[in-house]
C-alpha cells in the first residue's frame, strides 16, 4: 500500500510537472511571438523610414510606471520580455506620415479636412493599417495635422467587403471614435532590446487618449440650412465673424493657459451645430465652464490679455458669469456651471431688478472639435444641449432674443437680497 501511495505520488509530481513545463512552452511560444511580430514590424518601417511611436496603452501604461529608469538606461531597464510580451492580441501604433505603402489590412474614409459648405465629396484617405503575423497583430492608426493645429484620427468603419474576424475589432483602443491630440514630444527609448519611440510623457498622453473623442462638423446640414436660409454676407456679417474668431482664440489661449476647461456654449454652439460657423447677428461669444473648474486668475487674466470686464453677476457659490468687452461692441460671455444630481444649471441676473435665473441642461460630457480653425470643446451630447436651450425649433434662426424668456430651459430664480447687490451685480 505504502509502495502504491509512493507510485502514485511520483506519478503525480511528474505529470505536474510536465503540465507546468507545457504552459512554460506555450507561454514562451506565445508571448515572445509578439516580441517577434513587433521587431519585425519596427524593423520593417525602419527600413522605410517611416516615423512611428508607440501608443498602446496597455504598454504605455507598463512603461510609466518606469519611466525614470527607462530615460536613465541607454539599454532599457532589464533584459527580460516586461512590455512587450504582456498579454494582448494586438499592438498599437502611431504613423505621423502618409508614407505607408505596404498593402496590410487598410481602413480609408472621406479627409474632412476637405469637406466644406461648397464641397462635400472628401478624398478618401488612410486612417488605419492593420498588419497581422501568426497570432499578433500590430495596429496602426493614422494622425493628421488639422488646421486648428493639432493632430487628429479618424473612425475604424469596416467596408462590407472586409473581414470582420480579421483581428477582434472590438477591443482595439482607437477606433470607435475620431480623436484629437496635441503634437507629442518623441522619447527614443530601448524597451525590451528594442529601440521604439514613445510619447515622452506617457502619463500625459494616457490621459489625454481618455478624453479624445472628436466631434466633426455637419457639413451636410450646415449646407441643408443655407439652402433655406441663405448666409448673410453683408459687410457687417464678415467683420462680425472675423472679430468673433479672434475673441475666440484669444479667450482660448488665456484659459488654456490657466489650465481651465471650457467649452461653446449658447449661440456659439448653436452656430457650430447648425451652420459650422459663427452667427453673425448674435454680437458675442458665448464659453462655458464648470464651476469646479473656476479660477480667481481668470479675471486678471483675461485684463492682462486686453479684455477688460464689462460685468460680473453672481458668485462662485451660485450663479456666476462673467462678460468680457471685446473689439468694438463684440463680447465675450462666461457661463458657469453647476452640477446637480440629475441636472447641470447656470444662472443667470437682471441687473436692474436683481431677480436671478437658471438655465437646466441634461448632464453631458465634453468632446473635442475643430471651429474657425481652433481645436475647442463642446458637448459631446450637442443635440440634447441645443434642444435643451432652444426647443425643437433651433433650426430656425431667431434674431430677436430675450435672454429672460426665449430660452427653452429657463426657469425664476428667485432674487439676489438686497444686502448682497454690490458683491453679486457689477457692472463696469
């Protein structure tokens, strides 16, 4: 008995080994597969020389984390396979050029960069490169230069033509939505005996791939309003939107050097939505901003910046917005933003009466898009927001507006106390 017992325990111990020898086996033949595939691929571009860098978050997210000791050893951190042989079935790139010849799996759609009013064929244009070898596949996503001075991809939308169970489409990270990103400074590192470019700041980039999605215009509806509503081209109009333009980018580059959030708000999103421009007879611009996001540097900022304040209503507690004079009789308004439960709100003040106003939206997130040639927010839920403040009918212009009736979402507010009219209404 004791001798079957010793038996079988030996043969317990040998087939458990064995099977721990096969997953080594198979680990090995797996994992260093993808090794293989990426040196390949690098080595292919090389070749070429193609300019890529690496934006797989997966590894990207690896590589931060040893960041420091990656920039500090010219031969990489250690010799062992630690980013590129983690678990995943693909490996994504980044191409900043149009150079790819090589005929892999390629997903064209129409360059908006060319869509327009007058012209809405769009060239088609590559925006992804999928490349497969063995079991591994290398992604590669295709970054433009937009007008507004970033760089931007396009959707993956498979033609019919194409094979669905190429690659698992759905678990690729770029894709599902068009992005925008600023330029990256490049960081030529060694990871894993491989020489590879990367973002040189990975934790910025990680960050900044989370809250990429863009948003194009609607070129198609924006030439379906004029043809019922044809564009003003008065001299008026023109100098209105050129000034309008540079508030705009003037007030971009003052918040964006805060590190303050914003977005098109009231009228100007209205404009980009409907028309993908300004409205010529709404006299302002119009941002919002979360009151989260507030910063008692903005004011001095945007004084330092040439824009002195016109009127400040409400407080940081409740109701604040702030109105900026800009060129001539163009403004520039800041609406404040509250977050309710299951609402978002800004506030609104009569000066003469001091009765307060809120203005309720549908809570939304922000997305990037491009307008007069600025990378800017707006909210990615654009129709809910613009219903929200101009009821079903915002496709009709209006060009006579009462900021205390006309909008859609309006409601009272009570009013501002008496003993509080010189901290919560100036006007200068």
């Amino acid at each position: 008995m004791q001798k079957i017992n010793r038996n079988v325990v030996l043969a317990l111990l040998s087939l458990t080994s064995l099977i721990f020898l096969l997953f080594q086996l198979c680990y090995y033949k797996f994992y260093l597969s993808q090794k293989h595939v990426v040196r390949r691929f690098l080595g292919l571009i090389s070749s070429h020389n193609i300019p890529v860098y690496l934006i797989d978050p997966l590894i990207l997210g690896l590589v931060d984390k040893d960041i420091e000791q990656i920039r500090s050893s010219p031969d990489g951190p250690s010799p062992e396979c630690k980013y590129f042989c983690a678990p995943r079935d693909f490996t994504t790139f980044a191409l900043l050029d149009k150079t790819w010849k090589h005929e892999w799996l390629k997903i064209i759609n129409k360059d908006p960069r060319l869509d327009g009013m007058d012209d809405l064929s769009g060239m088609e244009i590559p925006v992804h490169y999928i490349f497969k070898l063995a079991s591994h596949a290398i992604h590669l996503v295709v970054f433009y230069e937009r007008s507004g001075n970033f760089l931007w991809h396009g959707p993956l939308r498979l033609k019919q033509h194409m094979d669905r169970k190429f690659v698992p489409f759905r678990k690729l990270h770029f894709g599902r939505y068009s992005g925008a990103y600023e330029k990256p400074e490049l960081l030529l590192v060694s990871i894993d005996d491989l020489k590879v470019q990367i973002p040189k700041y990975p934790s910025s980039f990680l960050e900044e791939m989370s809250h990429s999605r863009f948003l194009e215009c609607r070129y198609r509806e924006a030439r379906a309003f004029f043809q019922l509503y044809p564009d003003d081209a008065s001299l008026e109009a023109v100098e209105f939107r050129k000034k309008a333009k540079s508030l705009l980018h003037l007030a971009a580059l003052t918040l964006n050097n805060l590190g303050v959030k914003f977005w098109l708000s009231s009228g100007t999103c209205l404009g980009w939505y409907r028309q993908c421009n300004v409205i010529p007879h709404s006299k302002d611009v119009d941002l919002g901003i979360f009151i989260r996001d507030y910063k008692a540097d903005i004011i001095p900022a945007f004084q330092n910046a040439g824009l002195p304040l016109k009127h400040k209503f409400g407080k940081v507690e409740d109701s604040l917005e702030l109105s900026f004079q800009g060129e001539d009789d163009v403004k520039l308004d800041i609406f404040f933003f509250y977050e309710e439960d299951d609402h978002i709100w800004n506030g609104g003040t009569q000066a003469k009466s001091g009765k307060k106003f809120k203005y309720l939206f549908p809570k939304f997130t922000l997305c990037w898009t491009e307008f007069v040639e600025l990378k800017v927010h707006v909210p990615c839920e654009t129709l809910q927001y613009v219903e929200a403040n101009y009821g079903p009918e915002w496709k009709v212009p209006v060009k006579t507006w009462d900021w205390k009736n006309s909008p859609f979402n309006v409601q009272d507010n009570g009013v501002w106390p008496i003993d509080e009219w010189d901290n919560v209404i100036q006007i200068y």
